[in-house]
C-alpha cells in the first residue's frame, strides 16, 4: 500500500487564495508633495490576501477587490489568483522575489507600473 499526499498541482485550481501568500503587503511610503491644508503627504501602494478576498489599493483610486477568488501555483513561488471584480473578471499574480518581498500584477500589469512606487512589496502583517 502506498501513501498519499497532498500537493497543489500546478494544473489545478483551487478554491480560495494560497496561505503562504496570504497578509497585508505594502510598499515604501513616497512623497507626494504638500496638499490638503499645506500638510505634508506621504501615499503607499498596498495590496491585501485574505482566505476569500484580494482587496489592492492603488494610490488614490478605489480599491479593486477580487472575490470568489481560484488560485493556481505557476511555479518559481508565483501564483495567480482568479476572480470576480466589480469590473467583471480579474487577475491577479504574486511573484515572490525573496523571503520578504513580492511582484504584484493585475491583469498582466505590474501594478506599480508609471507611478512613482517602488515595484516590490513587503509583507506588513
């Protein structure tokens, strides 16, 4: 009798979004000049990977949240996360670049792309 083990088998999807990208991830604050009162400004990019959600914050903008999400592992430690947005369907990939720091793309596009951001982010909590 053999054993059997449980894997996450890159042609499969998986209900829900992968543990071992799940949390709160930000990346560096940047400077966005005085506003508001004559306050200084800082701004950050964040996204957020919670069991059934991933809710991305993109400067200024309202925040794109996927729901009912399906992930898939591409291998490298990157995974993609597909799901319903209140713009139709969405996409969203995470690929690790070390222990600490991560590429986010939504819809093939890094989401930092022609903004002032930093391209990675590190996990907040």
């Amino acid at each position: 009798m053999g054993s059997s083990s449980l894997s996450a088998n890159a042609a499969t999807w998986h209900n829900g979004t992968p543990s071992k990208i799940r949390g709160h991830w930000e990346d560096q604050d940047v400077y966005v000049g005085k506003l508001f009162h004559n306050e200084i400004k800082y701004a950050h990019m964040s996204f957020t990977i919670s069991k059934k959600t991933v809710d991305i914050h993109i400067g200024q903008s309202v925040d794109t949240i996927i729901r009912h999400p399906k992930w898939r592992y591409l291998g490298k430690g990157s995974y993609t996360i597909k799901g319903k947005t209140m713009y139709g369907n969405g996409r969203f990939t995470v690929k690790r670049i070390s222990s600490s720091r991560v590429y986010g793309y939504y819809n093939g596009k890094n989401i930092v792309s022609q903004t002032p951001f930093k391209k990675s982010f590190y996990r907040v909590k």
